[in-house]
C-alpha cells in the first residue's frame, strides 16, 4: 500500500470495523475476524499491509500495554500458590510436546533439522492471544487463568533461551559461545529483577503519589512505564513481553494499579487490533497447498495433546480435573513466536520454504480453532466431564485451602467477596449470621480467611463445586457477582444440587429481574438503588424526628 499513511489506516479500521460486525452478526470470535481482515490486506489479498512499519509499531504497542495490564494485576504472593505447577506445567509441556513433536515429524517424512524446527514451534502458545481471551471472559484472576499466565511465562523464557541457542549455532563461524550467552541472559535477568525490585521499594510508590495528583499524568507515565519496560527486556536480550509484564508487576502493589488498568483496557484493545491484522497479513496463503494433510495431523497434536499434559501434569499435583481443562486449553495453539522461529531458522539457512509453509498453516488453524474452545471452554467441559476425572487424585488438595472443617449449619452462602460482596459479609457477620463465603480470587480468599471468615475457593459456574457446598443446611445463597450468565450457571447448579433454600442476586440493572425471577431468584439486590433508598429513608426519618420534636421553651 502505497500513499499517505493516515488514509491506510483508515481503510484498515474501516476494513476492521465491517469484518468486526459480520463476526459479531455471525456470533464469531473479533479475533478470528481482525486475523481474517489481516489475511485480506496481505500478501495473500489486497497486498495493502505488507511491509508496513507503521502497524508493526501499533501492534508492538498493544503488546506491551496487554502484557503490562497482566502485571499490574499480580499480586506477589500468589507466586508462591500458582508458581510450582505453573513452572511444571509449562516446562513439562515443552519437553512432552517437542519430544512427541519430534518423532511425529520424522515419521511424516521431515528432515532431522526440519523436524527439530517443527517440534520447537509446536511448544510454544500465544501469550497475547491467551492473555486478551482471558481477560475478555474476566477469568485472568481465576485460579486457572492464573496458572496458565504463569506456564506462558516460563515458556517465554524458553523461547528467548532457544532463539538465543539458534542465533549462537547460526554464526558458528565465529567466536560466539552458547554457554557465555546463556551466562550472559541469566546475569542480565538477575540485573533486573533486582533493579524491578528496588525501584518498587524506595522509587515508585512516592513516584506515584506524586503523579497521581494528575490523572492524565499519571496515565502518561503508565503507558511510557510500559513501552520503557518492554524496551529494557528487548535491549536485555529478553523478550519485549518479559519486560513490559515486569513494568506491571513492579507497580502491582501501589494503590494506583486499579485506576491504571482500567482506564489502558480501550487503548490496549485499541492497539491489539494492529497486532491481529499483522498476524493475518504474516501469513502467505501461497506457499501452503502442499501442506495441507502434515498440518492438519500436527495442528490435531496440539489442540488435543497439549491440553492433557497440562491436565496429566496437574492432576498429578492435587488440581481438580476443571482447574486442569480450563488451564490444559489455554495452550491448544502454537505462537506467533514459532513464527518468528521458523522465519529465523530459513535465514539462517537451516530450513527450507516448505517448513515455513508448515508451520505457518499450522498456526493459523491451532489460532483460530483455540479462540473458540477457549471462548466456550465451561461448555465444553460440561461435556466432557464424565470423561475427565482420570485426571483428577481423588482428594484435589491444592484447592481445599480454606475449607471450613467442621462447619455443619449455614446460615448465609455467599458467592462473590468483591467490594459489595465483603461489605455484605462484614454486615452478616456482625449480625452474628453463620456466613459461608466463595470467591474464586486465590487472593481474597487468602485475605478473608486471615480476617477469620470461613472462605472455600470455588467457581459459580461450576456445577460440580456448586455441588460440594452445605446446601442442605444453608438458608440463603446471596450472589454479589452481577454477571447475568454467571448467575444463571450458578442457579442451574443449585438446581442440579435440589438446594431448596432461598436465592438472592445482585444485579446493576432491573431489567435483569424478569430473567432471574424465572430462573428461580427470591431476591433482586440493586447495590447502588438499594443504598440509595436506605440513605433517602435515613434522610426523612431524621427529618421527620427534627420537626416532631418539642420546640425549646423561651426562659
């Protein structure tokens, strides 16, 4: 595409806007729609895209805005929760899949050099990709969203050590020693953690503080925080994900974090679709005809092996079989680094086009089909369930932190400990009410259960969780989550459960009642009408006292 740059991206948000309502109208994922448009614009279409510095800048950009948003919402300590099976988990998956990858790519006929390329490429998963399905479905706090964001940071630094190996092994002619460049890349990464870690002790919180008496300062530092970030990690020889995820995680735990993330989701989203419609355009539709039947059995490989390592390897450490189904999908797809990866080893001349060709189309199916088992993940486990329990130890104890022993007779089952929901329960409590709380935040859960509360970690939409609670003896089960579909999973497990107590939900909008009044809801909480007409009643019965009081008598 040739011409004045503003009237490109023009036709391409324009372009994106149409692709963007046929998928909504067709009720199909954006990010299979932005991938189409991209595929359109490319090489492989209107040839509007190729070669384009302006949207690689865009699409930079977004990643590093999605990854630093993913850290600002970290909390450290729940490093020493999802740490151990994020860290097993995604080392085990490498090593499961590039072995079997491997010696399936010898079996269909590759080269040893070609099927090393191959299998590395297969381990890899699309941390962008991931991240932004997960937070579109509110699930990158749940236990399994955490984890999975855990297992793609190993497996980001994987890749660095690999594309450092390959890079090392290419200029075999020279002086180059792999063992003093993985030297090198640990001492750099020791460097910065503890630079990260100083700057979050004496530097940023006052920083902030500072800056926060402007919003739109304070904002400007956040998104320069995060390209700078994602600069460092790049110049360190770390990826520009590792760096940007660091600038998040090192303000995560000033006051500010939720301000921050909240007002960078639309520029992040914004951005993102840049990084969507370069994928697409990557790809060279051309070079693929012969590869047909070898990336169908590779991309079967990874939408199905993939996800039972994770699941095998979880089960194996006390995770319930869910847990394990909806982290084991979050790498049902190779990366845009095994991209990149291929595109590497051509120049340096250790594989052919063909190769490139493989992994290309295998990418672009595992993408496009994941999008979908991850978007409709709790649906496809409804399904397979009754199938996935040799994936379960019959006691799951990593998730039984917090279980109340002992505890017979509930008077309060209360689902949600958010703002509302631990304000509520601060309330019952006082009231002496026998309260059974749920959240399925590792971190309130935690928080709670130091304050004293009886606190389990669950899922509302879990029916088999749904089932394992103290229904029998439970008068209410009060919903303080306002998600209409989570509310209505909720009611369907208490109905599978036969719970025969009463059920109240929050909700922020009144036409939700007709809905959830024939779904089985008792009682509508509108938090804020609720509030308010408390606050007005207080108002006039203050009022009323006033006026009705005996006036004072002159002396």
């Amino acid at each position: 595409m040739d011409g004045n740059i503003f009237v490109q991206i023009g036709i391409l948000l324009g372009l994106s806007v149409l692709g963007g309502a046929l998928a909504q109208l067709l009720r199909q994922p954006l990010i299979v729609a932005f991938i189409a448009v991209g595929i359109l614009v490319g090489p492989s279409g209107l040839e509007l895209v190729a070669q384009s510095s302006e949207i690689e800048l865009f699409a930079r950009l977004g990643i590093a805005l999605l990854l630093f948003v993913v850290g600002l919402k970290l909390d450290l300590h729940i490093i020493r929760t999802v740490g151990p099976v994020a860290l097993a988990s995604g080392l085990g998956q490498v090593v499961f899949t590039s072995v079997v990858g491997y010696l399936l790519a010898l079996l269909l006929g590759l080269s040893h050099v070609a099927a090393i390329y191959v299998a590395v490429a297969l381990t890899f998963s699309s941390t962008i990709i991931i991240v932004k399905l997960l937070s579109d479905k509110r699930e990158i706090d749940a236990l399994h969203g955490r984890i999975a964001v855990g297992f793609l940071i190993v497996q980001d630094i994987v890749v660095v050590l690999v594309m450092i190996g390959l890079t090392a092994f290419g200029k075999a002619d020279s002086q180059v020693s792999l063992g003093w460049e993985a030297l090198q890349v640990m001492l750099k990464g020791m460097a910065m953690l503890a630079v990260v870690a100083l700057l979050m002790r004496y530097v940023l919180p006052a920083l902030l503080q500072r800056l926060a008496h402007s919003s739109e300062l304070l904002m400007l530092f956040a998104i320069a925080w995060a390209v700078l970030g994602a600069v460092a990690g790049d110049v360190l020889g770390f990826s520009k994900e590792v760096g940007a995820f660091l600038a998040g995680v090192s303000i995560a735990s000033t006051a500010f974090r939720e301000q921050i993330a909240a007002r960078l989701v639309s520029l992040r989203d914004f951005l993102l679709l840049f990084f969507f419609i370069e994928l697409g355009a990557a790809l060279d539709l051309g070079m693929l005809g012969g590869q047909i039947g070898a990336s169908v059995v590779f991309s079967l490989f990874v939408l199905i092996g993939n996800p039972i390592i994770v699941m095998i390897i979880m089960g194996a450490m006390g995770y319930r079989k869910r847990t394990g189904f909806l982290a084991g999908l979050t790498v049902a797809q190779i990366s845009e680094f095994s991209l990149i990866l291929a595109a590497l080893g051509y120049s340096l001349g250790h594989v052919q086009q063909e190769t490139v060709g493989l992994i290309t189309l295998v990418g672009l199916i595992t993408i496009s089909v994941s999008t979908y088992m991850i978007l409709y993940s709790h649906a496809i486990y409804e399904r397979l369930a009754p199938w996935l329990s040799i994936f379960e130890r019959k006691v799951p104890y990593r998730e039984r932190d917090g279980l109340p022993d002992g505890q017979d007779t509930v008077d309060v089952l209360l689902i949600g400990l958010g703002r509302y929901g631990a304000a509520l329960a601060d309330n019952l409590r006082r009231r002496d009410c026998r309260l059974l709380a749920v959240d399925f935040d590792p971190a309130a859960v935690q928080q709670h259960v130091r304050d004293g509360y009886q606190v389990r970690y669950g899922d509302a939409e879990d029916p088999e969780f749904i089932a394992t609670l103290p229904l029998g003896s439970t008068s209410w089960v009060v919903s303080t989550v306002r998600e209409r579909s989570v509310n209505l999973m909720l009611l369907h497990g208490l109905k599978q459960s036969n719970y025969r107590g009463q059920v109240a939900i929050a909700s922020s909008a009144r036409h939700d009642s007709k809905v959830l009044a024939k779904a089985g809801v008792d009682l509508l909480l509108i938090p804020y009408a609720d509030a308010a007409k408390e606050a007005a009643d207080q108002l006039l019965a203050r009022t009323a006292a006033r006026d009705s009081a005996p006036a004072a008598m002159p002396q």
